[in-house]
C-alpha cells in the first residue's frame, strides 16, 4: 500500500475553512491522504454556520476545536495549503511545497453564502484526492 500524502490546510483562525477542508478530506480521501489544520490565530471555537452546513453534507464538526500552528505541524505535512491569504501571511518560513485556495472567509457570513463557500472547498478536496489517487495509481502499476 502507497503512503498517504500529508497534507496541512491552514488560515488565520481554524474556525472554517480549513476545518471543511479537513474534515471533507477525512472524510471523502481517508485512503490517500492524512489530514490536519490549524490557524495562526485560532479562536476558541469553530464557527458554527460552519458546523451546520457541513452537517448538511452529512459531517461533523461540533466536536472539532481550532488549534495553533506549530512549526512541527507544518514540518510533518507533505503540502500544506492555505485558504484565501498568502503562504507568507499564514506561514512565514514554509518551505514545504505549499499552495493558496483562493476562497472567501465564511465569519459573519449568512449560512447561503457558507454553503456556496463549503461547495469550494469540497471541489479543491476532490481534485487533491483524485491527484493523490492518481499518484498512488502510478506507483503501484
């Protein structure tokens, strides 16, 4: 069996998009990937327009806590990827392959446009799983 790709979704608060992002790759490419997220700025909880949309996908998050970044983190992550804002601003020092997903912030947001913003994040994961499927493909033939 191939090793699963490491990958780390970051943004300033872990209370959202990296969460999703997270959980939607546990989730739907538990086989490829092992998943993780922090914030560099964490808040003491995820935002909870958050926890209902993806609930409506049929995922939990009301027990997931946002949590700080630590070198360590980004150390262990084959990838790491942002939501929205610059490798630099969230991760200064990365020097792990790294990429930005260029999607709105979800705080404050009525739970349409959290739903419109989930649908991005679960597109990017299912093309990182497909890539990562694709590799393991690749290896193994």
């Amino acid at each position: 069996m191939a090793q699963k790709v490491k990958v780390l979704f970051v943004c300033i608060h872990n209370a959202g998009r990296s969460q999703m992002a997270a959980a939607f790759a546990r989730h739907l490419g538990a086989d490829v990937l092992d998943a993780d997220c922090a914030g560099t700025m964490p808040t003491p909880n995820v935002n909870p327009v958050v926890v209902q949309a993806m609930r409506e996908k049929g995922i939990g998050l009301s027990r997931a806590k946002p949590k700080l970044m630590a070198p360590e983190t980004v150390q262990w992550a084959d990838k790491v990827f942002t939501m929205g804002c610059s490798v630099e601003e969230v991760c200064p020092g990365v020097f792990v392959p790294s990429e930005d997903w260029k999607l709105d912030d979800p705080s404050g947001q009525p739970i349409e446009k959290v739903r419109a913003i989930r649908d991005q994040v679960e597109a990017h994961v299912r093309q990182l799983i497909e890539q990562a499927r694709s590799r393991q493909s690749a290896i193994s033939a």
